[in-house]
C-alpha cells in the first residue's frame, strides 16, 4: 500500500479511460447522490406510518419498533466490512449489487403480508443499504479531482443531512394520499434511477497484498450491533434490564478485541486505528459524532412538539422541518469555499457555533404560544451550522486514509452519523422524559388519578386522556403541553453545553487550517497519512 495520494487518480488507473470530463462527473454525482437519497430515505420514511402498519398487521409497538429498527441496526452493523470489500472487489459491482438487493428488499416490504415477513425484508434492505452508503461517497473521493472535490463531498453530505426530512415529508404525503405500502415505492424509484445511469460510474478497487481481515470484520460487527442495540432498546426496555447490560457488555468487549486484534494486524488491518491519532480523523469523526447526536436529539423532541403540543399533522410537521433541511443542504454545497479560504477547523468551529447558536435561540425563546415562529430562527441556525461543519468533517475523514481505502474511510465516515443519532436519541431523549415528569407532577394537582397517571407518561397520553377528563380536560392539556415545553428546554440546553465542549476541542484539535492541498509537502508530518509497506 502507499502513502495518501490524490484520490482522483485510482479511478483513470482502475478504468484506464482517463479523468472523467465535467458532464460526466455531474452524472457520477447525480447517480450516487440518488442511490444515497433512497438509503436516507429509507431510515426516517416509516416514522410517519407506524399506527398504519400497526393496524394492517395487528402488531405490537414492540414489533413496529423491530420494523424501524431493525433496518438502522443492520445497516450501522456491516458498513465497515462491506466496505472493505468493495474496495478489494471493485466499488461499482458492488454498488450495482447493493441497489439491486436493495431495491428487491424494498419492494419485498411494500407486499409483505405480515410483520414477521417485514422485519426480514428490512433486514435484506439494511444489506442491500450498507452495500451502497460507503460506496457513493467512495467514488466521489476516487474520482473527483482535488479541485472539484469538496464540492462533490459537501452535495454528499447535504444529501446525506438532509435526504431524511425530505424522505419523512415525501413518505407523510404518500400516506395521505394513498397508502403506507406507497412508501416503498419512493426507494424502488430512485434505485431505478441510479441504476439508470450507472453506465457513467467508473470503477475502482485496492490492489492489497494482504489476505481480508476477516476477524476483525466479524468484531466490527459484534462491537456495532451490541451497542447500537443498547441505544435503541436501553430507553424502552430500561438501563438496567438483563438484556440491555448484556448487549452493553458483548458490544464492549468486542469494540476492545477489535481495537487489539487491529493494532496487531497493523497494514493488513480492516482499519488502521492507528490513523486516530491524527488531527483530521479523529476531529472529523467526533464533530460528525456529536452533530449528528445533538440533531438527532432534536428531531426527537420537534415532532412530539408540532403534533402534539401545536396539534400539526404529520404532513404539516414534516413540511414545517423543510427550511432547516433546505439551507443545510444548500450550506453543505458552499462550505468547501470557507474551508478552502479560512481552512477546515476555521469552518468547522464556525459552523459548531452557530448550531449552539440555533440552540440555543430554541431553548431560549420556545414556548407553547409562541408556537412554530418560537422555533423557526433556531432551526435556521442549525441548519446553516450543521452544513458548515459536516463537509470539511466528512472530507478531513476521507482525507485520513489512502485512496484504496476509500469504501473503508466512507464507511467510518458513515458508522460515527449512526452512533450519533443513536446517542443523541437516547440521551437527549432521556433528558426530555425526565424534564417533563418533573415539570408536570406540579401541574397535576386537583385532576382525576387515572388521567395524572396517564400524563406522567408523556405528552401524547395527555392529550388523549384529556377525552375522559371531563372539565379537567383543558387543564390537563395545558399541563402537558407546558411540561413538555420544560423538558424541551432542558434537553437543548444540555445540547448548547455539549456543543460548547465540541467547539473548544475543535478549535484546539481539530485538522489544521491547510489552505492548499495541491502539494503533498505542504502537509505537516502530523496531517500526512504514514508511510506503510506492502
């Protein structure tokens, strides 16, 4: 293996046709970018349909939950081996494939008879998912040229942002509309369409002297599932359930092994930890981390808010989420221009501060009569902060590994997002159930027992235990609605503190200010990938 070189010429030496000409490289970045859309899309769409499917079925929450899920859990899980292989195996094929499994898998889940044939159609989509993800940011890393590059990466990334508000709004119109199973036809369109134009794609491949890493692959994924299921079942189950400590404990000592058995297996490592210790990857990785939790964070808590505190419905409350999707993506498109003049750190620690900023305004002047307008500039903030910071976060990732390793840093790259949502989610959520429970058990005093009871359980059981509560049925709307206020706050302000300590180790550790990358010996011995052997 060799040294870090520009990405762009691993594709002209793989195809042998030479640099992709600028029409061709807008089609090269249209068909990833849409076989990436019908992935996003995929995680948030059935949010917006799960009392639908609860009915179909006659499933439980339990079961739905599996349903959503299960997807998320088996893509976060084989990111990285597979990856690896489609850097070893030629990335096209495997994108080619992966859309194809994908696309089946989807349409598979829109004529599933049942729950149980559902969950296994989610978990071939969720193969089918990991197979493409890494592989749409790879060729745009080993193929674009230095100077188009960034801006490839922050398309990418405003995709990769914001493709799941515009998923959830394209899934809640289809239910309205027509019917839950409409959804699936959203993917199966848009893998259409990628495959379409497919004939564009170059590929490219690693030529590795070394055999796959098998074992460190299967600790990936151990380590993946273990604790990506505590996140997800920890808040229903609770912290302390057997299987939720269990699941803590396996994912734990995976994630030790797998750190071990790579610092042994050194250049013929899955991946190099060792690259950690460089400035780019590990501020890329932990900006993305965090982003993507807090944000996650927050979408968690906005829904419950426009439906059941603004009484929206599910297609207003997804159209509502527009603006911040819209000038996140249209920020990330910008954002290789202040990072080319101002140096990636400079971007990055900008952009986290005005996403604190965005926060902040949230938690500052949310309130239940103020309504939509008291979260609108906040929302704008962070949409503006998180395209600032995501671009040079994903490209310094990128950058970190050599140009054969390309699906395995796009895979990194996309592992960190699903940790972070899953953290954000979990934690944040957290801080907003125990903020309501203590807000509203003030404002409960003189209602009926059953309908207190039912309140302390959440906004939503609130407002429909209103319906029994005769004239105490405003009040405890009210109470609700106001606790749930309390508990938002609460969670964004802990949000604004994270993102404080984000913004510090960014601007002390994070990847050096270059201005330039045209020349590999302006590079400090810090910045430039280490020299490896085959």
């Amino acid at each position: 293996m060799s040294t870090n070189q520009p990405a762009q010429g691993a594709t002209a030496e793989a195809s042998g046709r030479g640099a992709p000409d600028a029409r061709r490289l807008r089609t090269i970045l249209i068909a990833v970018c849409v076989a990436l859309m019908a992935v996003i899309a995929s995680v948030t769409g059935l949010n917006v349909a799960q009392p639908d499917i609860a009915v179909e079925f006659g499933a439980s929450q339990t079961a739905i939950l599996w349903i959503i899920n299960i997807y998320t859990l088996t893509l976060a899980a084989l990111l990285l081996p597979l990856g690896a292989l489609g850097d070893r195996l030629g990335r096209k094929p495997m994108l080619i494939t992966g859309l194809i499994i994908f696309g089946f898998a989807s349409a598979s889940a829109g004529l599933a008879p049942s729950s149980e044939v559902m969950i296994a159609a989610r978990v071939l989509s969720g193969v089918g998912a990991a197979m493409i993800m890494p592989i749409t940011l790879a060729v745009i890393t080993s193929t674009f040229p230095d100077e188009q590059r960034g801006k490839a990466i922050g398309v990418w990334t405003g995709v990769a942002g914001g493709g799941g508000i515009i998923g959830m709004f394209l899934s809640a119109l289809l239910v309205d509309v027509a019917d839950w199973r409409w959804l699936f036809v959203l993917p199966v369109v848009l893998v259409v369409v990628s495959l379409g134009m497919m004939r564009s794609v170059p590929d490219s491949r690693e030529d590795s002297g070394h055999s796959f890493d098998i074992m460190g692959a299967l600790a990936s994924v151990v380590a993946v599932v273990g604790l990506i299921f505590v996140l997800q079942e920890g808040p229903e189950r609770g912290w302390s359930d057997p299987v939720t400590l269990t699941s803590l404990v396996v994912g734990l000592v995976a994630l030790i092994f797998f750190v071990a058995w790579e610092l042994r297996r050194r250049d013929a490592s899955l991946l190099d930890v060792r690259l950690f210790r460089e400035r780019g990857l590990a501020g890329g990785s932990i900006t993305l981390l965090v982003v993507f939790g807090v944000q996650a964070g927050v979408f968690v808590v906005l829904f419950p808010f426009l439906q059941a505190v603004l009484g929206w419905s599910g297609l207003l409350s997804t159209l509502a989420m527009m603006p911040m999707a819209v000038l996140m993506m249209m920020t990330s498109g910008m954002a290789h221009k202040p990072a080319a003049r101002i140096g990636a750190r400079s971007t990055m620690a900008a952009g986290i501060a005005v996403f604190g900023a965005g926060l902040a305004l949230i938690a500052g002047i949310v309130s239940v009569d103020g309504g939509y307008l008291s979260i609108l500039p906040g929302m704008l903030a962070m949409g503006i902060g998180m395209g600032l910071s995501m671009t040079p976060s994903t490209e310094a990732i990128t950058s970190s590994l050599s140009r054969e390793k390309q699906g395995v840093a796009s895979a990194l790259n996309d592992i960190t997002r699903e940790f972070g949502t899953a953290l954000g989610v979990a934690l944040l959520g957290a801080l907003l159930t125990g903020g309501y429970r203590s807000a509203i058990d003030d404002r409960l005093g003189g209602l009926p027992q059953g309908a207190a009871d039912a309140a302390r359980q959440g906004v939503a059981n609130a407002i429909e235990a209103a319906g029994t509560a005769g004239s105490h049925a405003q009040a405890l709307v009210d109470a609700a609605r106001q606790s749930f206020v309390d508990g938002w706050q609460q969670a964004m302000w802990a949000g604004v503190v994270v993102m404080g300590v984000l913004f510090v180790y960014t601007a002390v550790r994070g990847p050096r200010n270059k201005l330039s990358t045209s020349a590999d010996e302006e590079k400090t011995p810090e910045d430039r990938h280490p020299q490896v052997t085959a």
